[in-house]
C-alpha cells in the first residue's frame, strides 16, 4: 500500500460532496485525495504550489549553471568594450 503524504485525507466522493468546506478545515495543509483507499491525487493551496513551481524551477535553472560550467573550454572570451 502506498505511504499518505498528509495530515488530511478525504475520498473523492467526499471531495465532490463540499470541496470548499474540505479546504477550509485543511486550513492550508495538503489533503491526500483517496480512491479505494490509494492517494489518487493531493490537494494544495495555491500559494504552496507556486513555491513548489519556484523551487523546481531553481533548481533547474541552477543545473543548468552547473552544465555550463562544466563546459568552460569551450567559453569564448570577451572584453566589456567589445559588448
């Protein structure tokens, strides 16, 4: 059985019943949505995904940093003048 990563959890016929309600009483927490018992999705608040989305996003951008170091004999060198 797969492990629930959340304090709350609620079936998705619950979720259906008053979504609204269900969000309010996580007050900011995730919620793990259940099907036949298994996490079938996880609920959010918006403000948490979007710190989700910058830290993916870091994280990528700084990969990419790490690439392009890696990559220094092939750098061509330019003066501030010539730019």
């Amino acid at each position: 059985m797969r492990q629930v990563l959340a304090d709350f959890s609620v079936s998705i016929s619950e979720l259906k019943k008053n979504p609204s309600a269900l969000i309010a009483e996580a007050s900011g927490s995730p919620v793990a949505v259940l099907n036949h018992n298994k996490p079938a999705a996880y609920l959010i608040p918006a403000a948490t995904y979007e710190a989700l989305m910058d830290t993916i996003e870091d994280y990528e951008l700084g990969k990419l940093v790490e690439e392009r170091r890696n990559d220094r004999d092939q750098a061509v060198s330019v003066s501030l003048d010539d730019l």
